[in-house]
C-alpha cells in the first residue's frame, strides 16, 4: 500500500510542473550562468528560433505568480538550449499588474540569433 502511495503522489508532483512542447530545432543545454532575456511586451528580437513552449499554471495546488513563472520559464529555456523568453500574449494594452492575474501563463522558449 506504502509503495503504491509513493507511486501516486510521485505522480501528481511530476504532473503539476510545465511541460516543455518542442516546436523547433533541438539545442544543447546552456549552463545556468548564462542570461536568458525576457520580452513580455510587443517589443520581440528580430532574429530567433523557436525551440518550443510552455504553459505554466498559476492556480490549483502549485501557484506560480508572474516573477515565478518567468524565473520557471527562463530555467526550461536553458534546459533546452534557449536563451530567451517570450510572452505567447504580448501585454499590447495590458498592464504588467493585469498579466500578473492571470491563471496560466504561456511562454514561447527561444534561441536569439546574433
């Protein structure tokens, strides 16, 4: 029975964290050292390539307001190689105090081109 309630609430932790959705090329990791910038506006880098997305929850049992989420966020586009974070919904007339009370946020993990 203990091992089988171990099993389940294994489950539900790994259940509860983002899932990374791979849309792109596929990049080696870059080390936790290495900035990762974030465009939460309109304003987007000219050249980039999308590697993937996530979408991370901010309601339920694991809440991750705004700093949270992008922090989880610029953690995944390093695991897979990127080294930027974009908004999937740019603010356009929104405030940052507006995006932060949303329920999940969705992030697009990117690689900018130099």
């Amino acid at each position: 029975m203990r091992k089988y309630l171990l099993s389940f609430c294994l489950l539900m932790l790994l259940s509860c964290s983002p899932a990374f959705i791979q849309t792109g090329p596929k990049y080696e990791p870059l080390a936790d050292s290495i900035p990762v910038q974030v465009f939460l506006g309109e304003e987007r880098p000219t050249k980039y390539v999308e590697l993937g997305t996530v979408e991370i929850k901010t309601s339920g049992l694991f809440k991750h307001p705004l700093p949270d989420a992008v922090d989880q966020a610029k953690k995944l586009a390093r695991k897979h190689g990127g080294n930027c974070v974009l908004s999937s919904e740019p603010l356009k007339d929104r405030t940052v105090a507006e995006l932060a009370k949303k329920k999940n946020y969705s992030f697009i993990i990117a690689y900018i081109q130099k």
